[in-house]
C-alpha cells in the first residue's frame, strides 16, 4: 500500500511545475506521518510567508511568480521549525 496524501492540490496551470506543490506535498506527508500538526499552507499563504521574511516583495503576493527550492526550504524553517543544511 502506497502513501496517501491527505491534501487535495487547487487546479492552477501556472503552479503545477515549481516547488509550491512540492512543499505541499512534503508538509502533507509530515502531517500524515505525525511529525507536525501545521495545516499544510495554501498558494497565498506561502507567498505571505516569504514577504513577511523579507525574501520577496509585496508585490509577490497573488503573483504567477514561481519558488524554487530555496524558496521552500525558507518556508519549511518558517512554518514547521525544520532547519536547512548549508554546505
């Protein structure tokens, strides 16, 4: 039996192929697995993180702009506390 994840994606074109679903998606897992009881944050709710940590600017909010996974790695030590590794 395979992993089921618990949250159900928006249907937006301009998401489907950068790291917002990504990080969805590693959120939902955690949640399943019982590492975190964060709700899994939706498009907006990422993008008003990053403005609030000064990565982007407001004008990024409700953007098309897409993250990366630097992106989702400053989201994942802002919402859930998990730390990224610098080389």
């Amino acid at each position: 039996m395979g992993v089921r994840f618990i949250f159900k994606f928006q249907k937006l074109i301009f998401y489907s192929r950068c790291a917002y679903r990504s990080l969805q998606t590693i959120i939902s897992y955690l949640r399943y697995k019982g590492y975190s009881q964060k709700p899994v944050p939706t498009h907006h709710e990422i993008q008003q993180i990053l403005i609030d940590m000064k990565d982007k600017q407001k004008n990024f909010y409700k953007s098309n702009e897409w993250i990366g996974a630097f992106e989702l790695s400053l989201v994942m030590e802002q919402h859930l506390g998990v730390k990224s590794k610098k080389n």
